[in-house]
C-alpha cells in the first residue's frame, strides 16, 4: 500500500524522509520525556537507598573475650568494639581527668552498666590513619590502648589520646545495645 500512497502525496523521496524524520523525531522526544520522568525518580532514589544501607551496623559481640578487640565498620568507617578486662578498667579509672587532653571518664565514653564495652571510630584524630591495637598482637602503645604509628599517637585503655599530636580521643559513635550480645551503631 505504501507504494501507492507515494505517488497521490506527490512528495516523492524527500516527503517520505521527511515524514520519517519527523516520525523519528516525535520517538526521539518521546524518548527524552520518558527519560526525564524516570531520572528524577532514580536520582531521589537512590540516596536515601545509599544512606538506609549505611545508617546503622549491628555487631554481635558474643564472642569477644575480655582483653579482645574487633574491627568492624559503620558507615565505611573503622569501628573498635574491645571488651576491656577489669584491669584495663582501673588503669583507665585511676587516670586523673585533669592530666588528660581531652578530659573523659571511662563513664563518659560507655554506657551505664556495660563499661566493659569500649566503642569507637578506628580513626585517628590526628590525620585520619586507623591506629593500631584491635586486632591480636598489635602494637597498643605506651597506654595500653591504641597507637597511631602514622605521627605516634598514644591512646589509653579508654581510646583517649594521651601521648602524640592526636587532639582528641577517638571518637565513640552513637549506638546502644539491642540486647546484652548486640549493638547497633548509627
Ligand atoms: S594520623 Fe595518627 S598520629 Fe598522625
């Protein structure tokens, strides 16, 4: 049928490439509308996707002895989680708060009931590098806690800084403890 409409329009090659353009045109546009409709929605997406994923972590501490420490990570960040033993507990209770650089308790940095349970960002407050001290056999510094070997950072058995160009004490993220083996932080 094609064929015999050609000759009554009279527009020859050019009119059928024309209208082809125009066909491919209004598809074009058409396309370029859907495409706007649906990039708005993916765009509002998958941020909050990105963020739902990241925003907390929970981590089963059941099997963390006294004297241990893990690393996990919240938010691509390093965390510590060290179940401190009752000696490490008094050495970090029996520090004058006046003498440190940044003052905290142990209290301050745990939560009631549970100062066993040392919680922080494995990051150093100096320049950002993930001190040592976690993980079994490293080096914990002149403190007992962590130790930067970036700069030399000393923190204590509460992950304050003591000794070092580290300004403050590692951080202690949010978190709370789900049930007496799991926390989740965020
Ligand atoms: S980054 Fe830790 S001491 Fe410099």
């Amino acid at each position: 049928m094609a064929t015999v409409q050609e000759p009554h329009g009279g527009e020859g090659a050019d009119g059928v490439r024309r209208r082809d353009f125009i066909h491919i045109a209004a598809v074009s546009f058409a396309g370029v509308g859907a495409a706007a409709v649906v990039a708005p929605l993916v765009y509002q997406m998958s941020p909050s996707a990105d963020v739902l994923a990241q925003s907390s972590t929970e981590i089963d501490i059941s099997a963390i002895e006294p004297g241990m420490a893990i690393k996990a990570s919240w938010q691509k960040q390093p965390v510590f989680v060290r179940n401190l033993t009752p000696a490490e507990m008094a050495e970090a209770n029996a520090v004058s708060i006046g003498d440190l650089r940044d003052p905290q308790t142990l209290a301050d940095r745990t939560k009631p009931g549970k100062e066993n349970w040392l919680v922080t960002l494995g990051v150093c407050t100096h320049l950002g590098c993930v001190p040592l001290g976690a993980a079994e056999g490293e080096n914990r510094g002149d403190f007992g806690g962590y130790f930067c070997p970036c700069h030399g950072s000393h923190y204590d058995t509460a992950a304050r800084i003591r000794k070092g160009p580290a300004p403050t004490n590692l951080v202690v993220p949010p978190y709370e403890f789900t049930s007496d083996t799991v926390i989740e932080i965020g």
